[in-house]
C-alpha cells in the first residue's frame, strides 16, 4: 500500500513563538509530533530534543523494524511497541538531564506522539507510543476515530466523573485547561502508552497538537484528510485554527495509506473489517471505544469449520469465547437441539471467566467462520487495561443477569405448566 504524507506547522495567532516540533522520516515511516512547554522558549527546546532522541533511538534499531517488514516469524508486534517506548524514555531523560545542567530551563517538558508504519505490501501496521495532549486521529470508512487518550487535568475529571466536556469551560478549572498530567523531561522517566492496530487501505491519519484540533469539527475530518493533494491538507487545517482564533502554536502530520478504502482484492483487510464490525455489535463489547475494541479484535482470531464439524464437545473444557462471523452453529445437548445461531451471535463466553466443561456441543451446520477470543488473552486486557475491563466486565454481568432471567422465567412457567397438568389429572380423577 502507498503511503503520501505531508505536514505543517504555525505559530499561531497569540504566541510569540513556536514550542511545536514535528517528524516525518520517509524511510523509517515515522511520523512524530511534540509540543513543548516551559516558557521562554524553552518549551522550543524540549521538544526539539525529544523529536531528535526519538529519531535516532528508532533508527538505531532500524534492523529489527526492518525484519519486521519482511513478514519475519522471530519479530513480534510488542517488540516495535518496545522500540518506541524506549525511544520516548530516551528522550524523557535527555530532555531532564538538560534541565538540571541549566537552571534557566527546569521544568521544561514536552509532549510526544509517535507513530511508526510497519509491515510491507497488503499487511501494514501502525505502532502508537504517546505522553502528553496532543494526538492521532483515524479516519476510517467516513467515520473519525482518536487512537490516544490526553494526559490532561481535564480529561482526568471528566473520565473519573467529575465534569463532563460540555462544562469545562465554565468550570472552576478552566484555568488549567492546558494543564497536562504527562509529559516528557519533567522528571527522568515517564509512563508511556503504546498501541498496535491494523492499516487498511483508505485510512487517513492526523497527528496534532492541541492548537490543532481545538478548532476541528471530527464530523467533517474524515472529508479534509481525503480531499484534494495531500500536501495541500495541513496548509488547510493550520489555516482553518487560526481562523478560529489560532489560542495556540498549530502543528498537523498528515498521512493517507492507498488511494481507495476497496477491499476486492485485498482478503487481509476484509478480514479485519468484518472482525471489528462483528464485535462492536456484541453486547459484551457495547461500551468499548473504537481504540479499545481494536485491543479486542488484536487479541481475537478467525477460525473456519466445514459443515457438520464439531466445535466443542459437551463435557470438554472450555478455554475460549466464540463469535458467528459467517455461516450458523447448532448448540445441542445430546440429541436435543438448545438453539441455533447465526452472524453476530457468540457461545461459549463462561469460559472467559470461568474453568468449567462445555455444557452443550457446538456443531457448524454449514461452512461457518469465527472469531476465537481467549480466555488467557482476555486476561492480559483485562491487568493491563483497567477501564476496558470494568466496561467489558459490566456488560458481562448485564448478558448473564438477562439470561438468568430468561431461565427464571422458563422454569416458573414450566412449574406453572406441571402444576396446571397436576390440577387437571385431579379433576379428570374426582370426575371419574
């Protein structure tokens, strides 16, 4: 898949000068954006330091990246992630360490997105590594996606439920609207999120400060990312903030991977879409954002069953979760059919949270796919990613609590159904 990119940067209509810096290395495929903070110009520093320590960590470990490209079996997808978190710890250290050789400039941090393309021909995948507010946007198939999450104060309350984004600004905190709760170089080491997804073709993506999308519309996005020369987009975008107002330096990393978001000849992609689009419509996975339920669908993988093959057995342990993509599975206890499923419907989920045997046996009654989800893989979310967990693990409860009460109420109209039977048995005795 072809890759254009392009890129632009501003200083806005109320600064005296720019504190954003940006990457883009064609060949490494590294696209980076830092906004530095400080005062002074030291912010300037900062993040400058960080888009050059960055660089050169990745490049250092160009061989690795590069082995990963040719589709190489001994080179894991946590491995690039790794590359890049410890790029930014690099560069937190060497942003500190020119701190404290010059008092003029402690305190300065910045922040740091990155974003590494990976993987070659139909199979290309994007590797996130973010500290601070800035962030990438995805715009896939007409819809806008945010694949980080701000270390702000005020993303902070609103996601502890504190304000909700409508109020903040007319909270009392809105004078730390721009007050970040991570950032690079304040101390010597910082907490890095990393995040690994799929490319498809047709994906445009943004890296921006947040004098960038402060003023954008997420509505209208996917339609800027795909109109007109690329080159042309971040002139756009930098022109439409400080027509809003320009509050702070402007910085806009544009990338647009393919021509077309076709999917005819391109099987791995198919695969992914129809893997996501099957899952967000799962109750279980309701709550999810769109970032989140790619950790889900990276973990999940499609299986095919030929008609009338089995797929569990009743008495087998159960170690997987499994979800219809295509085709219909015949759940049956014995000889006696329980129920039969079809696309978007999913069975044997108690194995996620539990080590029991399969009650029922689960039969593809024609060519079926599924998507297979783990029950140590759903663990692993589950440690590192506490909000999807308890968002995950209510629906869960919400799933099983309606099917407790559907068996509730199948059992007291069986009841009723034994007792209205006794009932007429007598009556049939007293008449006789």
């Amino acid at each position: 898949m072809e890759l254009s990119f392009a890129a632009a940067t501003d200083i806005g209509r109320q600064r005296t000068h720019n504190e954003d810096n940006f990457l883009i290395d064609k060949k490494l495929r590294l696209f980076l954006v830092a906004d530095g903070m400080g005062g002074h110009a030291a912010g300037e520093v900062a993040s400058s330091i960080a888009v050059h320590e960055i660089r050169d960590a990745v490049n250092n470990k160009r061989e690795l990246i590069d082995r990963y490209r040719v589709d190489h079996p001994g080179v894991q997808a946590y491995e690039i992630l790794q590359v890049l978190e410890a790029a930014i710890q690099a560069a937190c250290a060497a942003v500190h360490a020119r701190a404290q050789a010059e008092s003029d400039k402690r305190g300065i941090g910045t922040t740091a997105t990155v974003m590494l393309i990976a993987g070659s021909g139909d199979h290309l995948r994007g590797f996130i590594a973010h500290v601070g507010d800035s962030r990438v946007y995805l715009a896939r198939q007409a819809q806008c996606h945010i694949l980080t999450e701000d270390h702000s104060l005020m993303n902070e309350l609103v996601r502890r439920g504190k304000l909700n984004r409508e109020q903040i600004d007319s909270s009392p905190y809105k004078q730390y609207k721009n007050a970040v709760t991570r950032a690079v170089g304040v101390y010597a080491s910082v907490e890095v999120d990393t995040f690994d997804f799929d490319i498809l073709p047709g994906d445009r993506f943004l890296l921006c400060s947040d004098g960038m999308y402060a003023y954008l519309d997420e509505a209208e996005l996917p339609k800027q990312l795909a109109d007109g020369d690329v080159k042309e987009v971040p002139k756009r975008l930098v022109d439409s903030a400080n027509a809003g107002g320009g509050h702070d330096n402007i910085t806009a990393v544009v990338i647009r991977v393919g021509a077309t978001a076709s999917t005819e000849l391109a099987p791995h992609t198919t695969e992914v879409s129809l893997k996501l689009d099957v899952l967000k419509g799962m109750q279980m996975f309701r709550y999810l954002s769109y970032k989140e339920l790619v950790r889900i669908g990276n973990i999940s993988e499609m299986v095919e069953h030929a008609a009338d093959e089995v797929v569990f057995s009743q008495g087998q342990p159960g170690d997987a979760m499994y979800v219809v993509l295509s085709g219909s599975v015949r759940l049956s206890k014995g000889e006696t059919t329980v129920a039969t499923l079809t696309r978007g419907n999913h069975f044997g989920e108690m194995a996620l949270v539990d080590r029991s045997v399969r009650s029922l046996t689960a039969t593809a009654t024609e060519r079926t796919q599924l998507v297979v989800i783990h029950r140590k893989d759903f663990y692993d979310i589950i440690k590192r990613e506490p909000a999807s967990a308890v968002k995950m693990l209510w629906s869960f409860v919400q799933v099983l609590g309606a099917r407790l009460r559907k068996t509730t109420n199948d059992l007291s109209d069986a009841l009723h159904g034994d007792r209205h039977g006794q009932e007429t048995e007598a009556e049939n005795l007293f008449q006789d």
